[in-house]
C-alpha cells in the first residue's frame, strides 16, 4: 500500500512539471512512468506487497470475527434483538 501511495504521488508530480514544462516534456514523463509501471521488477513488488494486503486483511477479519458474540446461545447474545437492556414498558422513557 505504502508503495502504491508513493507511486500515485510520483504520477501527480510528473503531471504538474510535465504540464508546466509543456507537452513535449509531459509525453517524455508519460513514457518514462509507463517503463516504470511495466517493469517486471515493479510488477512482482506490487504482487508481493498485494498478496501482504490480503493477507493481513484475512488475519484482521478472522481475528475481528474472533471477538465477535455468536448467535447460538452464547451468553454475551440471548437471541432477543440488538443486544441492548430491555426497557421498562411502564412510565415515560424520559
């Protein structure tokens, strides 16, 4: 993630100095950015860094589902609703 932010602000920076420099000098950063994006040396980065992502996600997901209260009976859910105290039925709520 951290390299992709790092690439996307290297494009905006190419962008404004090739504007400014003129058309011919944006193409020269245009084509200059696009060896880079295919270079095979970039490409498994952004594999390996993409695969990291997944799995570190996989590992937050499983570990927030971990914590959360299970619907078959468990103590922390009764099975009656949003889990908040019932209310008196009697009286103003106020």
């Amino acid at each position: 993630m951290r390299y992709r932010m790092m690439f996307c602000a290297g494009l905006a920076v190419g962008y404004v100095l090739g504007s400014r420099a003129g058309r011919d000098r944006y193409e020269q950063i245009k084509r200059m950015a696009q060896r880079v994006t295919d270079n095979p040396s970039v490409q498994e980065a952004a594999g390996l860094v993409g695969a990291q992502v997944s799995k570190v996600t996989t590992m937050a997901k499983e570990q927030v589902a971990g914590r959360l209260p299970h619907s078959g009976g468990d103590e922390a859910h009764d099975g009656r609703g949003t889990g908040w105290p019932e209310e008196a039925t009697t009286g103003s709520p106020y």
